[in-house]
C-alpha cells in the first residue's frame, strides 16, 4: 500500500446527485480498497476522512495503549467523589 501523503497518489472528485462519491481507482489501489468493502467515514479537522475499520481499530488500540494498568472508571469515581465532598464544602 502506498502512502497517501505520496503527492503522486491525487485526483479530483466530484460529488453525485445523491451525495455519493467515487473514490479514483488509483486511490482505491494505493489503499487496498475493495468493491463492497465497508468503510469509515468521519469528519478531522474539516476534512473527510475514509479508512478501513482495521485502520481505526489500530489507532484506537494505540491510544488506549496508554491507559493500560490503569483503572479509567476508578478514576472517574474518585473524580465525583471529590466533586461531591467540595460542594458539600461550599
């Protein structure tokens, strides 16, 4: 797969009359899309982002990554906690 950010992988795309978009063959090859592949949209910075679920699942694995040994929900329970005993306080 070639990397995107590769200036020689562009091409112009125009939007349908239903809102739907044909991603350019050149762009489905560098990134390995397949016909009836389901894919993900979303909105990053202004800009239309669309990735395979692999893709997003890595990314969320490694931002998670940093949580591990950590107790998220413990921490949100001692965050109340001390919401509560200081507007108790006030």
């Amino acid at each position: 797969m070639r990397d995107m950010s590769d200036p020689a992988v562009h091409a112009e795309v125009k939007l349908g009359a239903q809102g739907r978009l044909v991603v350019p063959a050149p762009i489905r090859k560098a990134l390995g899309f397949r016909p009836g592949e389901t894919l993900v949209a979303r909105i990053e910075g202004g800009h239309l982002v669309i990735e395979k679920p692999e893709a997003v699942e890595r990314r969320l694995h490694a931002y998670f990554r940093k949580f591990e040994g950590r107790s998220l929900a413990e921490e949100l329970i001692a965050e109340r906690r001390e919401e509560a005993r200081r507007e108790g306080a006030g």
